[in-house]
C-alpha cells in the first residue's frame, strides 16, 4: 500500500459503549476507503505480555508447534501473513477481541488454521490429501467466506448469476477453484494450492470482496472465539 495516503484511526471514548465492533477504531469513511485500497491505516502495538492470558498462550503452544512440523507449515504462514496484512484492517489492535486465529482447531474438517470474527468463520486453511504432488504448497487448500453478490455478473445475491469465469481467472488454474452456497448473501469459495490462493488473494476485486466481508462481521461486536486464539501463530503472522 506504499503511496496512498495514510489516515490515523480514531480512539474509542469510554462513552461510546453503543457503538460496537470496529466503528470503536475506524469510522464508516475509513473503512470504506480500506476496503476501496485508498487508504493505508497505521496499526498500533499488540498487547504486551503481561495483557495476555498467559494460560491461553500456553495452552494453544503445543499446537502451534504441532503445526510447524507439517509439512505446509511454510505455506501456512505465509498465507496467514498476507490475510492478516491485506484482508484484516488494523490486525494488531484488534487481535483476539474483534478477530482471532485459531491453530489446529479440533473440528471435523480438521483445519490447519481459522481465523474468525465475531461468530463468523472468514478464513480457513486446510490439508488437501488429494491434490497433485506437485510441492508441498500443493498439499493445501483454503475455505474463503464472502458475499455472493461481490461473486456475480449484476451484483445480486443471485446464485445463478455467479461471475464462474472471474472466478477461475482469479486462480493458477482453472480446476483450482470451486464453490458452495451458503444463505442468502453468504458465499464460500474452495481454492487448492498455495500458488492459487496466493494469487486468489493478491486479485483487486477479489480483495475487495473479501475485505467487504470481513468489515460486516467486524462491526457486528466482539469476538466469539476469543478463547480459542493461539498467541504464538498470531506471533508468527503479526511480528
């Protein structure tokens, strides 16, 4: 974002007890030019050590190092940088209250990583067993979460007007890329390969999708998963 200009947020006030989620940091102009990619936002310093629950650190530390004798680990982390880079306005300052990242966590799918925000799933990366060996990159796949509407040809929640084509060139390949509903204006898309999902989230109007998604639950409160938040990814992904 080198070049634009950069607009500071503004601070919650203890009387702002109405105003929930990000609208606390970020007024509705700056966010929208965020997610426009016109504005660069200045993020404040994590929360120091002695802030943190120091149980929570380490009871999630065994998994982060169970993650990083994965195979995809490298690739895992990467990818997680650049979501928390491009997709997740001022990630430091509202890490674990507005948006967490969870490592390993232990639900069917059996994901590598999820970031959530509020009650919403927005990100997940998971293990692809069937995918062509190709690298371990290739061993890889992500779960993206966002608004239909941003995905189709006349910008309705239309499932049968989804922009298909848009969404394979978003992509390394073609077959890279695949898709679910969900309901009403709330959409998933499934990319294989870490070359793809790079390029998936490198693509304008695809950030902008994402970001679009990701600024509706960060305004809807805090956190629900605030527990299940693994310092030490954050760490990786944050410092």
């Amino acid at each position: 974002m080198s070049g634009r200009p950069i607009i500071a947020p503004f601070k919650s006030s203890p009387d702002r007890g109405d105003v929930k989620g990000l609208r606390q940091f970020l007024s509705p102009e700056q966010q929208h030019s965020w997610m426009e990619g016109e504005t660069a936002l200045p993020d404040e310093r994590r929360e120091s050590l002695e802030q943190q629950s120091l149980e929570q650190r380490f009871k999630y530390a065994a998994r982060f190092e169970k993650l990083l004798r994965k195979p995809q680990a490298g690739d895992v982390l990467d990818i997680l940088r650049r979501y928390a880079e491009n997709c997740l306005p001022i990630p430091r300052q509202t890490e674990r209250w507005f948006w967490s990242v969870s490592c390993l966590p232990s639900t069917s799918d059996k994901p590598l990583a999820r970031v959530n925000a509020s009650w919403m799933e927005l990100f997940t990366l998971l293990p692809d067993g069937l995918a062509t060996p190709l690298g371990t990159g290739e061993h890889l796949r992500a779960r993206i979460i966002v608004h239909l509407s941003d995905f189709t040809t006349d910008g309705s929640p239309e499932p049968d007007r989804l922009d298909q084509a848009f969404l394979e060139r978003s992509v390394s390949r073609p077959e890279d890329v695949s898709h679910f509903n969900w309901k009403a204006d709330t959409f998933g898309i499934k990319i294989r390969g870490s070359a793809s999902i790079h390029k998936f989230l490198m693509e304008p109007r695809a950030l902008r999708a994402i970001r679009r998604f990701n600024l509706t639950h960060l305004n809807r409160g805090r956190n629900a998963y605030q527990a299940s938040h693994c310092f030490s990814l954050a760490d990786a992904i944050l410092d």
